[in-house]
C-alpha cells in the first residue's frame, strides 16, 4: 500500500513539463457554512495550503497543451461540495471549449458530509459536464490516486477512456472504516486494492507518480494524432506473391504455434502501443488484447484475438467480446479507426460461456461494427473459426494474411456434420471457399499480404509488410468522408453472398 500521499502540486510538477502549470482557480464561494464547518474549511486551508479540494489548471505534457484537475488529500481528504464541484465543472467546461485533452487525478474520501445531499448530487453535475467533454471527442484520462472512494469514484473517476491507478491505492466504493462500522466486521482484505481492480479488468494500468506523464504522452500521442495523414503508397507486386496452395496447407500453417500474433504484430509494426486492460467493468479475458497504438502516423484502436490468451482450457468467452465493444465505443467517442484482428481456433463452448450470454455478444458485436461510425478495418490474421471470429468481421475493409482463413466451424466439425468423421477435413475446407485467396474472390476480403512462404518462418517481415497494408488501408479509410464511407459499408453488407458462386 501506497505510504506516502503525493499533494496535488507535487503530482502535477511530476507530470508537466517543469515550470509550464498555469491556475484556472478562482476564489471559491462556501456555500453557508455554519460555526463548525466554518472552522473545518479554514483549518483545512492553512493545513494544506490550497483553498479547496480541487485545483484546476493547464500545463503542457511533453510539450502538448493539456487541461487539468486534481484532488488535494490534505483539504477535508479531497471531498466534494459544491464549491469544489463549481471549480470542477467550470475547468472542465473551460477544456471543452478550447479543445484541450482533460487530464483528472482524483483523490478524495467522496461527498463531503457537511454539505450533505446537495454535495452528493454534485456527482450528476460533474459527470453531465465530463460527458460534454467526451461527446466532443476529446480525450479523458484519469489517475486514480490513493484513497479514491464514494461519490468520486462513482462519477469522474470512473469515466476515463484509459484509466491508470496508483501501486497501492485504496480505491473503492464505500470507505472500510465506514464499511466496518455499518456492518460490525472488516471489509475483505485487499479488494479494494488498485492491483485487486487491475486483475478484474477496471483499471488499465497500476503505475507509480513518476511513470505516469510516459503513458499519458504515448496516450495522448495517440489520440491527438492528426486524422488525416498522408496515405503511404504500396509496394505494386504484392497480390503476384500470393500462392493458390491448397485450403488445407493454410489451415495447417495457421494452427502452428509459433506463428506471430497480435503481439508481434504490435511490437513490429505499430507504435506508440497503450494496451488496455479488460472492460473497465469488472471483466478481463487474455483471449483478447485491446490497445491504442499507430501504424505509421495513423492512429486506431486495436483489438485483437491474442492466441497466446487462449488455450483448450481457457478458449476466448463472451468477456472477450465485451472488452472488443469497450474498444468500439473508444473508436465512436474518439473518431479513431479500429483495427479488428481475428485469430481463434474458435469462442468458449461451455455452460459458462451459454450463461455469459456469448451468443448475445457476437450480435452485439455485429450490430456495433455494423453501426460505428468510425473507420474499421478487420484483419484475417490465422484461424477465423465460427461465431468468434464472425463477431469482429464486419468492416470498411478486410485484409488477409495469406494463410488467414475463415469458416463456420473447424473443417474437422464440417466433416463430422457431412461424412460423419473427421477425415474428410481437407477436402471440406477447400470445398467451403474458407482460403483467404477464396474470399478475396467472393469480394469478402478485399486485399491478401502474402505470407513468403509461411509468417512463421518470417515473422518481422511478414509483420511490417501487414503493417504498411494497416497503415495504406487505414489513412485511404480516412480520407473519405464518413457519410460516403459508413454507406458503401451498408451497400458492401447488402451485397454479401451475391456475387459468389456456390462453394459445394
Ligand atoms: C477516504 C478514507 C479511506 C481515508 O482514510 P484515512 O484514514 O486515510 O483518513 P481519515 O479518515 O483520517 O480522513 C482524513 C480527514 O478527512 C475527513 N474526511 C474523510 N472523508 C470525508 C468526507 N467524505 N467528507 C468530509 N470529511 C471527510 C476525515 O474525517 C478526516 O478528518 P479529521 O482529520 O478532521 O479527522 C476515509 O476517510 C473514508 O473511508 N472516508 C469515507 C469514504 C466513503 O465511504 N465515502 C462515501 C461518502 S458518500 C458518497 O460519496 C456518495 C456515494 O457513495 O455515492
């Protein structure tokens, strides 16, 4: 646990560049206080030396301008009346207005009780007044320091796009001490722990003060990136190295363990990676890898079907198909473009998979990709089996790896279901058109990367040459205005199955 309680000007003078915070504070009006609150509210001032609970501000991260607010521990532990959620709201709406990137750092003991109801409703005013700031596609990023609790937690802390935490922090909903003496018993040791949260997928990332401005920059980097780079030329001959091996030559080379993966395709060919953790409510699933990153100097979301996350025991279940939607509406609240990368043996056939509602998830995952109204792109990356992978298909665009392939069920379940044994694999897959070069003729993929001859056996420049395909795709999709480009994604789904001949 956290022993030391970083003020909020000492955060702040670690996170922005040297001498580069300038105040937005006013003075704050106490709303009637009486006798006692009175001498609470001046003894927190001259105890911690600031005027409220929250200072507001601007500094440049790195060089970039950014708006701030932070909780000061020492004043009444950072709670929140209605002064401090004037300051609050007024620094937030000050961001919205110019275009500033909102950085928070709450650190609070919740509704400040001596202002009782109308401080607890703050919480609604803080949150409409960071949804604004969302709405307008501009980033929010939270640190949640220690202790973070209450009404805080429950509103602005709990609203970021990427949301880091302190080693240690108590971060929770109802205080312990509070817990304890309204139920007679401690609350669970180590639950409300930012390392607890992390492993249940609520926060993003546990990091120390000193490490923080590093992720913000790269987030924001990010982010902020221009959406409308250059679009980078192709090499020409690309499609001439594609081989017509047979369907079940891919299904074999896609099944090789060493074969890259989201992960070296990331660490290749992207830059600027922010991985993402879980949902951000209470769910994580390693079958599924979510991050922010660049291919070039394109910026997107990614989410990707890590293999690596997904074993005979563990397959990817309907967690995974949560989490892909959280990095759908990252794309949709920030107008990034979403990379999507299919890569399962197939999704979690199990009672567990049944009563977190998977089926339910691939529809929603459908619908969603369907709808988005930003850029996407899907990657046919290995194995795209079943409802799994059918959940993160839809797209502006499709691309392959050569031996991407794509099926209703492994071509060993289709030969169970025609000939009544597994044998006759081979020869289903070839007949089911599942190839990448297949789709690529039925007008499903769009662009095949070879694979020379085999992505496992050349895995960092199969990997950079999908990237310079990610980074052409993705900078072509943005410079094409969104209405033309969500109406040929319409026309692109109407037509599915219409030009293609019959596969059996
Ligand atoms: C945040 C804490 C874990 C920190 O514990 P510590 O032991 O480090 O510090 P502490 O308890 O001595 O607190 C430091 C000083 O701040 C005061 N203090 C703490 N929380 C306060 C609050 N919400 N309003 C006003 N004062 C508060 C304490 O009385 C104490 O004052 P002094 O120094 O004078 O003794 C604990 O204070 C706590 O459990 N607070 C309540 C958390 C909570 O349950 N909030 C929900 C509120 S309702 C809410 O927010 C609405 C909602 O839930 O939606």
């Amino acid at each position: 646990m956290s022993t030391t309680r970083l003020g909020a000007h000492d955060l702040l003078a670690l996170v922005l560049d040297t001498g580069s915070y300038s105040s937005w504070d006013e003075e704050p009006v106490d709303v009637r206080p009486g006798p006692e609150y009175a001498v609470a509210l001046a003894s927190a001032r001259e105890k911690s030396g600031v005027d409220e609970a929250i200072i507001t501000g601007e500094g440049l991260l790195r060089g970039r301008r950014v708006a701030v607010v932070a909780g000061e521990f020492a004043f009444l532990a950072g709670s929140i009346g209605v002064a401090a959620s004037d300051r609050l709201t007024r620094a937030v709406r000050r961001a919205t207005a110019e275009g500033l990137p909102l950085l928070a750092a709450p650190v609070s003991g919740g509704t400040r009780m001596q202002e009782g109801t109308v401080a607890f409703l703050q919480m609604v005013r803080i949150t409409a007044a960071v949804t604004a700031h969302k709405a307008a596609g501009l980033p929010y990023l939270v640190y949640l320091r220690h202790p973070t609790t209450g009404g805080v937690l429950a509103s602005w802390g709990s609203l970021g796009h990427v949301t880091v935490a302190e080693p240690g922090a108590l971060i929770g909903f109802l205080g312990p001490r509070v817990y304890e003496a309204l139920h007679g018993r401690p609350f669970p040791e180590g639950v409300q722990r930012a390392e607890n949260l992390f492993a249940h997928g609520i926060v993003d990332a546990v990091l120390e003060p000193e490490r923080v401005a590093d992720v913000l920059d790269r987030a924001l980097t990010v982010l902020t990136a221009s959406r409308t780079p250059a679009v980078p030329s192709l090499p020409t001959d690309l499609d001439s190295l594609v081989e017509n091996a047979p369907a079940w030559d891919s299904v074999v080379t896609s099944r090789r363990k060493e074969r890259p993966g989201i992960r070296r395709l990331l660490r290749y060919a992207a830059r600027d990676v922010v991985p993402l953790n879980g949902t951000g409510a209470g769910e994580s699933d390693p079958g599924l890898l979510l991050a922010l990153a660049r291919f070039g100097e394109v910026p997107c979301v990614v989410l990707g079907q890590d293999r690596r996350g997904q074993t005979e025991t563990r397959p990817m279940g309907p967690a995974a198909l949560r989490e892909a939607q959280r990095g759908m509406r990252l794309a949709r609240e920030l107008h990034l473009p979403l990379v999507a990368v299919i890569d399962t043996p197939g999704a979690a056939l199990s009672q567990e998979a049944e009563e977190g509602g998977m089926a339910g998830e691939i529809a929603r995952c459908l619908a969603e990709l369907v709808e988005l109204r930003a850029p996407t792109l899907s990657v046919l990356l290995g194995p795209g089996t079943g409802g799994g992978a059918l959940a993160l298909v839809p797209a502006d665009r499709t691309v392959a790896a050569e031996h991407g392939w794509l099926s209703p069920l492994p071509p060993e379940g289709a030969s169970a279901i025609v000939h009544r044994d597994v044998s006759h694999a081979p020869e289903m897959a070839q007949a089911q058109g599942v190839r990448s070069t297949d789709l690529l003729r039925a007008g499903l993929v769009d662009r095949v990367v070879p694979e020379l001859p085999d992505a496992t056996v050349e895995p960092e420049a199969f990997c950079r040459r999908l990237g310079a395909v990610l980074q052409h795709e993705l900078a072509t999709l943005l410079a094409t205005p969104d209405d033309e480009r969500h109406a040929a994604r319409l026309e692109r789904f109407a037509a599915l199955g219409q030009v293609a001949e019959p596969a059996i």
